[in-house]
C-alpha cells in the first residue's frame, strides 16, 4: 500500500471515528462540526471532478450547492405549509423525503451546469473563471430579490427531513448518513478518474488537441464533467441546508464559492481525498481560531499562501510526496 493509500485511509477513517468519539462522549456539537466537514468535503469533491480532472477553474460552483440547498428548502417548505408548489393541469406537492429531495437537488444542479457549462466553456482561462463568477452572482442577487422564500431573509425549515428507517434529529444518525453519501461519492470519483473518460478528460487537460486528433472532443469531455461536478455539488447543498434547517442567498455567493474552492488547495487538487482533509483543516481552524479573533481568516490566508508557494500538492501531496494519484 502506498503512502498516499494510507494517508486516504487515515483520512476515511478520521471522520467517524471522530463522531463515534463524540457520540460516547456526549458531545453532539462535535458530531455536528464533523457532520459540517462530511458535507462541505463533498461539495469539494464534485468541485475537484472539474477543477482536478478537467483543469476548469470555476468561481462560480456555489450556484450549485446553493441550488441544490434551495430545492430542499423550497420543497420541505411546500411540505410543512401543505400548499402545493404548482397547480395547472397535475398537482406538485412538496416532499420531506431525503431520497426525493437529492434527486431533484442532482437533477437540477445538472441542469444548472449543463446550461452554465455550455456557454462557460466557449471560453478559457481568465474569461472562464470570470464567466462562472457572473453567473453564481446573477443566482445569488435572484435569490435575494425572491420573496416568495424568504428573499435576503432566507427559508428556515422547522424539522428535519426524514430518511427511511433513521431518526434524522438524531446527530449519530444524520452524520452517519452525510458520510455514506461522502463514501459513495469518493468511491465514483475514483472509478470515474482511472475510467476512460477521467483518463481522456486528464488528457483533455493536458493537450486538447491531442486529444482532438483522436477523434474526441474536449469541449464535450469538459462540459460532461463540469455537468456531473454540479450534480454532485448541489446534493452537498441539499445536505447543508438540512444539517442547517435553513437555506439562505449567502450559500450563492462567491464567498461560498472560494471556501469550497479553499477546501480543494488545502487538501491537494487532484487529490481524491484532498477536498477532505481541506475541509476538515478549514473548519478546525474556523472552530478554534475563530473563537480567539474574529479575524481569523488572517491566518487562513497566511496558510494558504504557504501552501500555494510551497506545498502544490496541498496537505495530501506534501505527507504522500508524490505525482498526483486518485487511488
């Protein structure tokens, strides 16, 4: 096994044997950081898909983490007013199943990125960074202007949605289920990197006309890629805005946008478990540094100087000391 194995191993493990430890101990708020880590690592993993595999800088992948926190917001609420979303011809009533509301989370975070990744990918470089960027901000000033749910306000779901045979109140309960999801996702990140397509998106990365003298085409390995990013970053937003109860315009911004892209260099782009240890360092220093100065993202960027200048890999690269791997 090699040492990158081991460290993702180490890393795997860390999270519930965390929460496991905190269960015993009676310490939920612990169990709800870890949760917190779980969720904000996903949203990094469906980042990395297109940031490490395909090379697309996108500043804009709070849309959908904040799209997949509004269609859990938008359909709990339905559900807990008992008033149907839509009337017309066929009735649309809102859901508090977990199952139902990732489905629609996915499927419209896909469609979001499907939309933004055929216009975004026209362009390269500075002007594709700067194209997500417009439009994570054209969704964030709509979300505001919405009050129909809570505009700059936000939505606030009253109880937690249900998952079947588990008690979601429960913090065990609902962490158990945040890092199921987190496992299944890094295990198809890893199947989809040494698949052929991660394998010909990398290559796209590394010389699309290369690849274009194939017969395949780049633009096409990339917009597929940034599509399955957004699906899987919208069901990390449905999931925050349950652990939250609330969903608010501030999971649209650009703010939330460069955290998850933090959580990315932190860890090692490119690293499957790099999103992981990335959020898990970012939220111990928000816990710990944040109780001492309300400044403390001083500090964050003092890191994260270091480990642009000094550390490429991030954390993952630097302890493993190797190439970039997704084993």
């Amino acid at each position: 096994m090699t040492r990158e194995a081991l460290i993702n191993l180490f890393l795997f493990l860390l999270l519930p044997v965390t929460a496991g430890a905190a269960w015993l101990l009676e310490e939920p708020f612990i169990i709800t950081l870890t949760t917190k880590v779980a969720i904000l690592a996903l949203a990094g993993v469906g980042l990395n898909i297109a940031l490490g595999l395909g090379g697309l800088v996108s500043l804009g992948h709070a849309a959908f983490f904040g799209i997949g926190g509004y269609a859990m917001g938008i359909l709990a609420a339905h559900a807990q007013s008992f008033d149907p979303l839509m009337e017309v011809t066929f009735l649309i009533e809102g859901t508090k199943s977990m199952p139902v509301i990732w489905l629609v989370a996915v499927i419209a975070g896909a469609l979001a990125a499907l939309a933004i990744g055929a216009l975004s990918l026209r362009t390269s470089g500075v002007y594709f960074i700067m194209i997500t960027l417009a439009f994570g901000q054209m969704l964030y000033y709509f979300a505001i202007s919405w009050p129909a749910y809570g505009g700059e306000d936000g939505l606030s779901i009253y109880v937690r949605n249900g998952f079947p045979g588990l008690n979601t109140l429960d913090p065990i309960q609902f962490f158990s289920l945040a890092f199921g999801v987190l496992a299944l996702v890094l295990w198809f990140a890893g199947r989809l990197a040494a698949a052929p397509f991660g394998l010909a998106l990398s290559a796209a990365r590394q010389n699309a006309e290369r690849v274009e003298t194939v017969g395949m085409s780049p633009y096409r390995l990339r917009l597929l890629a940034f599509v399955i990013s957004g699906a899987i970053t919208a069901l990390a937003g449905a999931l925050f805005a349950d652990l939250n109860r609330f969903v608010s315009p501030t999971m649209l911004s650009w703010q939330m946008s460069g955290e998850i892209m933090i959580f990315v260099i932190l860890g090692g782009v490119g690293r499957l478990y790099g999103p992981v240890a990335g959020a898990a360092l970012f939220i111990l220093l928000e816990h710990i540094l944040g109780g001492l100065s309300d400044f403390w993202h001083v500090y964050l960027g003092i890191l994260l100087l270091l480990v642009v200048l000094f550390a490429r890999g991030g954390m993952i690269g630097s302890l493993a000391g190797r190439a970039v791997a997704h084993d």
